[in-house]
C-alpha cells in the first residue's frame, strides 16, 4: 500500500474518531443534564431567567447532537457500507493486481468525496461547526456550577445571569450561522456535483426542523 493510501485513510478514520469523540462528550452532557440537581429542579417564578437559560442550553446540546449523529450516520450507514459492498464485488471478480489497486484506490477517492473531505468550503464549515460541538462540551462543568450557583439561591449580582447568557448567545449564534452554511453548502454540492449528499440534506433537514 502506498503512503498515498494510507494517508486516505488517515483522513477517514481521523474524520470519523474526532465524530465518535464528539458524540460521547455530547452524550456526557446529556447524561449530566438528566440529574434532578440542577438541571431538573422546579425553580419559583422569580427564578424564570435561570429556568429558560437552562432550556435554551439543553435545546443547544440536543442540537449539537442531533447534528453531529446525522453525520455520522450518513458517513457510516450511508458512504462506507455501500461503497465497501461495492468493493467487494468488484474485488470478487478482480483478475489483475493492477485492477485490484485501482478499485481499492477508486473506493478510497469515493468514500473521502462523499464524506465531504474534498471540498475545501464544505470542509470548513464542518471544521468550524465540529469545534464549536467540541468546545460547547468541554463547557460542561462551568454549565453546571452556574446553574448549581442560581438552583441553591446563592446571593448573585445581575451580572452573573447576564454572563451566563452572554456565554450562551455566542454558542447558539456560532452554531447557527455555521449550521446554515453548511447546509446551504451540502445543498448547493448535492444539485450540482455530489448527489450522493442528497440524503444528508434530508438529515440535516430533519435537524433544522428539530430546532
């Protein structure tokens, strides 16, 4: 195997570990959130600011989520299985070594274009929206301490809510803005060179919807 090969797939399998390393931060923090305190408490009327605050964050996180198992499961069930089935094939009827790396080649080229690794736009929209899932969950103790902090009805200065929210409105506005870019660009690539995105459109939809 060349170091061309393997160097395709290096950016398969980093492509796919930094999801699955995502996903479990994300789950994580979903799993912290299902605790009664602080994330499920029933706070009094003069605590609403903290109870939409911690709406608005678990609406973000189930976003994120959403958005990065769509992916995955678009680059798994449908990019890689299919392509490697097709291989298969192709290999049981291989008669040449030629013919045999070529097709390897063929479907290494494929599964990386339709995994979005080829286009420079498309990759820079999922790069910014991966790190803002990424960095959104290292948050996840802060998240907690600050709600822990208005739960228990600890003294606070208006100051402290509004950073909470501040923290939060540049997350939601950071995964906003790239969301729509990246759909917009996986919508303009499945109509004009990549059909095989069209059913990523459709996941990333069913997203959007969610929202």
């Amino acid at each position: 195997i060349s170091r061309k090969t393997i160097l395709r797939y290096q950016l398969l399998f980093r492509f796919l570990l930094h999801l699955k390393n995502v996903e479990s931060s994300l789950c994580t923090m979903w799993i912290e959130h299902k605790t009664p305190t602080p994330w499920r408490t029933t706070l009094p009327p003069g605590q609403a600011d903290l109870s939409r605050w911690r709406l608005r964050l678990c609406v973000l996180r189930a976003r994120m989520l959403a958005w990065v198992q769509q992916i995955l499961a678009f680059a798994t069930f449908e990019v890689l299985e299919p392509n490697w089935r097709a291989l298969e094939a192709k290999l049981a009827r291989v008669t040449t070594v030629d013919q045999l790396l070529r097709d390897h080649v063929d479907f290494l080229d494929t599964c990386l274009k339709e995994c979005m690794l080829t286009s420079s736009k498309l990759l820079k929209a999922y790069s910014k929206l991966i790190v803002t899932c990424s960095t959104f969950a290292m948050y996840t103790s802060m998240f907690t301490k600050a709600a822990n902090t208005g739960v228990l009805g600890a003294p606070e200065t208006e100051t402290a809510m509004a950073k909470r929210w501040e923290v939060l409105s540049k997350f939601e506005t950071n995964f906003n803005h790239w969301f729509k870019v990246h759909l917009d660009c996986v919508q303009f690539y499945a109509s004009s060179e990549n059909v095989s995105l069209l059913p990523l459109v459709v996941r990333l939809n069913s997203v959007k919807t969610a929202s």
